[in-house]
C-alpha cells in the first residue's frame, strides 16, 4: 500500500483557495520527494534551522493536500517525526501555535 494509492480522486479547495489538480498528484508528490524530503540533512544541531527545514516541509505538503481529509493531522505527525528521530529534538507543540503566533509560524517557512 502506498501514499499514490490512497491520495484524493478529486479537486478541492478551502476558502476559495483552489489545492493542485488531483489529476497532477503524483507528480505532485514525486517533486516533493525529490526536492524537500531527499535533501532534509541526517542531523540538524541547531534547534532553528530544525523549525525551518521542518516549517517548510510541513507547509509544502499541505499546500499539495493530497487526501481529502487529515492533511493537517498527517502533516503534524510528519514534522514531529523528522524533528525527533532525524533531528534530535522534542515534538512540537502546535496547541501552543494560536491567534497571531500561527503567523509567526507560517512567515517562518
């Protein structure tokens, strides 16, 4: 089983903002793969540059959105994992990114 499987059959969009084709989802991912996830560093030391590799990633794939629901989820869940297990770091707490720190996080990327 893999993600090209199970990803949307259908365009959609979010508060008039119209997600990429699903007809262009594979390539979607595949340029995604080759240019964010082959190029994160094995290990990261430093806890910013860790928040901007991860913001980016994060970012990237819910702009692709290629399921139809538990894109954010999935999404959070990813990052968590590349900070921990490549970087070294805590998970992130993205309760804590609320009212006008969810900007700060976005601008970060």
């Amino acid at each position: 089983m893999t993600l090209l499987t199970h990803m949307r059959q259908v365009n959609i969009s979010k508060g008039g903002f119209l997600f990429p084709a699903a007809q262009y989802l594979s390539t979607a991912i595949q340029n995604y793969e080759e240019e964010f996830l082959i190029t994160i560093p094995t290990k990261v030391t430093d806890e910013e540059r860790s928040i901007r590799i991860t913001a980016m990633i994060h970012a990237e794939f819910l702009f692709i959105h290629p399921f139809r629901e538990g894109n954010g989820r999935t999404a959070r869940l990813f990052v968590n994992l590349i900070a921990a297990l490549k970087h070294g770091f805590e998970s992130f707490h993205f309760n804590r990114i609320i009212g006008h720190r969810a900007g700060e996080y976005i601008v970060s990327v």
